[in-house]
C-alpha cells in the first residue's frame, strides 16, 4: 500500500539504534547531527515535539528508556551544530540537561567568574558521576592532573598519580574522597565499579589496589585517580546555569578516555587544563567564546592556582591539611624549602628581621613585598595592604586595613568650611562587639596635645583613636579638620589558636613599619578619597605611594619594578622555568598579584566586576 511505499522510500533516512549496538548518548548525537545537517545555514538546530519535523523518520528502539525522552521534552531545546573530531568522537550542547554521565564546562559569560575565588572551577571539565535534582549532584573535575603521588599499601612499590577532583574532600583534605575511573572491560571490574556511561566506570581506592593485585588490572596506569569531587545541592546547579557559570555538554566515552590519556602523557600541570576545555566548547560550537578570553586574567590566576596545588613539592603531601592561607602563594609554607624550589628572598629577608616578640596594639603592618604575593590567589584586599593593630590579647589579634575607601562618606556637619565628606574605609569582614561600628584614627601630634583621642600603644605617640563625638567636636571647634581623621568600618580578626598575626610577620607574610614611618603613611592616605569608578586607579596608585614609604630604610624589601628578560622555553618567549612570569605567558607574577586587587576593589567596593 501506499504506507508501505513511503516507508521504503524512508529507509535510507532512518536511524535504528539498539542499546545493544551503543549507548543512548551515541543515539542522541546522532539525532543532533542529523537535525544539524537540516538546518539551513545555522549554527544551531531547535527540535520540538511538532508531527511534521524530521524527528518522523527516526525510529527509536523501545528498550532505550535511559534519559532519551530529555530530547522530545515539550519545550524547545536549542543545540549546538554537531561538531566530530572523527566519526567516532562526538559533542554537543546539550542545553540545561543535567543528567549522569554528562559534562559540565565551566562558563566564561557570567559578570563574577573565579578568577578571584575557586579558581579551579575556572574552564573546569566536570563529569557528572551522580545526580538527581531534589537532592544532590556530584562530578569530578577531569582537567587538573596534578604530578603528586600517592602510595600503594596493597601493592608494594607502586605509586599512583593524583588529579584534582574538587574542592569537597580534596588533595588538602585529611580524608580525601578518591574515585578511580576506568574502562576495565572485565566482569569483575565492573562488579567492583558504578557505570557512568558507556565505557567509563569508576571505583573505589580499595577496590582499584585489590584489581591491581588480582592482575585484572595491569597497575595504576588503568586507572585516574581523583582526589575530591564537585557538589551541589537541589536545584543550585540549574540556578548556576541560568547564570551563564556553566555550560551542559553530551560528549561520547571516546572523547573523554582520549583526553584523559593525553593529560596523564607529559601535560605540565601548571598549564591547569585548558586545552581540554578549549577542545569541547569547539566541538560544541562555543570555539569564538572560547577564543575571546583565552590568555585572559582568569586564565593566568588558575595557572597560578595550579602552580600551588598541583605541582610535587609545593601542593605537599595528599591527605594532609595545609594552613589554607598558605595556599595563596604558592606552597605549603612560605619559607620551606621543597624540591629544590627556593622561596622568595624578600620574604626571607622579611622574616629574618621580624620581631621576635608578640605584636602590641598600634603596630602598623604592610603586606609582603614579595614578588609572589600571599595574597595572589585568595584574600587579594590584604596585598600591598596597610594593617593596623587595635586590640592584641591573648584570644585574638584585631587589625583593620586602612588604605581602602569605599563608595560611602561620612558627611560632616557644622564644618566651618562647609560641606564636607570624609570617605568610609572597609577594614575588614568583622565588627567589634559592643563597640561603635566606625573607628576614628588620627596622627596629628596637635591633636595629641589637645587630648583628642588615645594612643594604641600606650606610648604618647603614633596612631590615635579616638570617639566620634570628639572627633566631631574638634572639628567644629576649629582644632581639626575632616581631612585629619581615617574613618574606618570593619575589622580583621586572627585567632590565636590556628594561626596568629605575629606567627604571619615571623613567616614574611606581613612586614612591620618602622614606627617614625607612621605620620608619613597615614598623611599619604588621607589624600585618598570617596571610591568611584573614575578614581579607582588613583586611589590604587595611593596606596601602593604609601606601601612603599611604609619601608624599613634597612631593608631591600621595597617595590622593584625591575624588568624580566625572557628566554626561550616552550613557546616563543616564554621560560617555563622563570618563577618570575605566570607559567608559558610572559605576565610577571608580581603584576598580576597587583591585577588581582583591582579586580577585588572593582567588583567588592565598587560592585563593577566588569570594569577591569
């Protein structure tokens, strides 16, 4: 009949597809190609559950019922051109479908990225190991080898390479949470694994050392080893990708084995992956996107990233907790010396001179001068910061910051000259308890002589503090003017238990200022004013004036500047084994530290992320 006809003139158009045969995500490519190559002249393909598309000449094998019906969902999903490597290698956008065997590609689109927190989520490549959106999704993070190594207590003699997983139970975790992936195709591989999608299984380190022993595994090289894993709650990962954070990707098994493969043969772990990410957003159709922000600031911050974590010597040993500041700068101890690899003199030098006994209130401090800032990686708003200590006891150690004004002022009424605003300064996350919410300094010695305010240190001498009403009041009376005070809201706080201040300025972290630097310090930051977007540099260019006059005069340990001379090492111009420079860039370590605190100003004071 005329039904039949049709069909057989159909059967050069049909896709028959038996689980048997593939897996469903196989299927699904397949269809995405196919609604591709249909697409006149478009880069994207919108299937919908409309009788008349071509979706009528595929025929679906009824006992593949894993996940396929995502495709015929009654709301239009919009899908990136088909785009192979060979004809066994597949990829696409797969819109907001978050399902098991998945990959999440860390999104470059959204105002806040992580250049300046979880940097290791910057262009990660995530495999979703598990996930049901009511309760909790879990993936693994497949583009961050790291060349550290852990030990086999079943198998003797054998070492076992670590890539990090995530930031939940990581490689600094005390009991880090391993998963082994592999393709082991034997029964009792799979027995001892969970599938995640064709070809890719994962188990776990008990269960991967006892595969090894049996010979049913040749040793560790079957197996990647992820220390840590990716974690959401209920319906946050869809909220994220509303947000443009991410971006869903359906690849096939080959695909990922592959990369896997070329990561674990010689890819310095400096380098952080991103040439895997760089290969799927092509494939999906994201390759311009892609190209617009490589080399850029959060490229060279999770290179730095990488450096600290994933490099032998100085990420430290898996499984033992670092003090987290340390991880900052690059190592598992500012002043240790690992590997070879020797730390910062200026840090050095630094610590050499520092005091040797506690800190006391109305110690002025700088952040490290260091080419390679503590404060590269987290923490940025103390870099080339100027701290001062205002409570010292035996529970805790209070300082504020002085040298970042925010976008708010304090109006000052019955100034005889008028109007006058004094710009409120962020000190820090925390708030004294029981105390004003501003604090008032000065370091006008006639000030001191008219008995405005008290001294920190208990000498008479140095940095003031004072009550609001009495600064107020020596305003009006015509003994000060606003521009004699620093108003600050805020405060730092460093528990003696964990960590202290003093043990950070015995580490170099913090350099302490000569006490007769002080008038000058703060005379410089009073020049500063309201944070707007137009004065964002001139504030900065402030307060790196005032760092560097808050200088011990017996000390080197002031801004250099001094140019880098590159040689030639993996890439034109480059030297990867330059400490100076981000790995394979020619960006100095020194500038981008200084980068990274105009982006925090930017986007926590002046709540512009975009600006910079």
């Amino acid at each position: 009949d005329d039904d039949d006809d049709d069909d057989d003139d159909d059967d050069d158009d049909e896709v028959i597809l038996s689980e048997s045969e593939d897996d469903w995500r196989t299927f699904r490519a397949k269809l995405v190609m196919g609604e591709s190559s249909t697409s006149p002249s478009s880069s994207t393909t919108t299937t919908t559950t409309d009788s008349s598309s071509s979706n009528d000449n595929i025929i679906i094998d009824d006992s593949d019922i894993d996940g396929i019906g995502a495709l015929f969902s009654s709301e239009e999903t919009t899908v990136q051109q088909f785009t192979p490597l060979d004809p066994s290698q597949w990829a696409y956008d797969s819109g907001k479908v978050i399902e098991q065997g998945a990959v999440i590609l860390g999104g470059v689109e959204q105002d806040f990225g992580f250049g300046l927190r979880q940097q290791y989520f910057h262009k990660a490549v995530i495999l979703v190991l598990d996930h049901d959106e009511n309760t909790f999704t879990k993936g693994i993070i497949l583009n961050r080898p790291s060349d550290r190594m852990m030990e086999d207590d079943v198998n003797e003699g054998l070492e076992w390479r670590v890539w990090f997983g995530g930031d939940v139970q990581g490689l600094d975790s005390i009991l880090p949470d391993i998963v082994c992936l592999h393709s082991l195709k034997g029964e009792e591989a799979k027995e001892a694994s969970n599938p995640v999608m064709k070809d890719i299984q994962w188990t776990s380190f008990e269960n991967a050392k006892k595969l090894v022993k049996k010979g049913i595994a040749s040793g560790p090289e079957d197996f990647w080893l992820f220390a840590g894993y990716a974690g959401w709650g209920p319906k946050q990962l869809s909220g994220e990708l509303e947000r443009l954070s991410w971006y869903m990707c359906a690849t096939d098994s080959q695909t990922l084995l592959k990369e896997l493969a070329r990561q674990s043969s010689g890819v310095d772990p400096r380098d952080a992956g991103l040439e895997t990410w760089e290969l799927l957003m092509n494939m999906i159709g994201r390759g311009e996107t892609a190209n617009d922000c490589s080399g850029n600031f959060d490229d060279l911050m999770l290179k730095e990233w990488g450096r600290g974590h994933l490099l032998k010597g100085y990420g430290g040993e898996v499984g033992v907790a670092r003090n987290p500041l340390w991880g900052g700068g690059g190592g598992g101890g500012f002043l240790e010396e690992m590997d070879g690899s020797s730390v910062d003199d200026k840090m050095k030098e630094a610590a050499d001179m520092a005091l040797t006994e506690d800190l006391k209130a109305g110690t002025l401090l700088r952040g490290s001068s260091a080419d390679r800032s503590p404060f590269l990686l987290r923490k940025q708003e103390l870099h080339h910061s100027l701290l001062l200590v205002i409570v010292e006891d035996d529970k805790a150690t209070v300082a504020c910051m002085l040298n970042h004004p925010a976008t708010k002022g304090y109006d000052i009424v019955g100034y005889s000259k008028g109007a006058a605003s004094l710009p409120l300064r962020y000190g820090g996350d925390f708030a004294l308890k029981g105390q004003s919410p501003l604090i008032w300094l000065h370091c006008s010695q006639k000030l001191r002589d008219s008995g405005v305010g008290s001294s920190l240190s208990g000498q008479n001498e140095g940095i003031y503090k004072c009550e609001q009403e009495q600064a107020l009041e020596a305003i009006s009376y015509g003994i000060a003017t606003p521009s004699d005070f620093l108003v600050i809201s805020g405060v730092c706080v460093w528990p003696k238990l964990g960590g202290s201040l003093a043990n950070e300025v015995k580490r170099g972290v913090f350099e302490v200022v000569p006490n007769e630097k002080q008038p000058l310090v703060i005379e410089t930051l009073q020049t500063q004013t309201i944070l707007t977007k137009d004065n964002l540099a001139e504030n900065i260019k402030i307060t790196q004036d005032a760092w560097d006059k808050a200088a011990d005069p017996d000390s080197s340990c002031t801004s250099t500047g001094t140019d880098v001379v590159l040689t030639t090492g993996i890439g034109e111009g480059f030297d990867e084994d330059d400490d100076t420079v981000v790995f394979n860039s020619d960006k100095k370590v020194s500038e981008l530290a200084d980068d990274s605190l105009q982006k925090w100003i930017a986007t926590f004071l002046l709540g512009a992320p975009t600006l910079t």
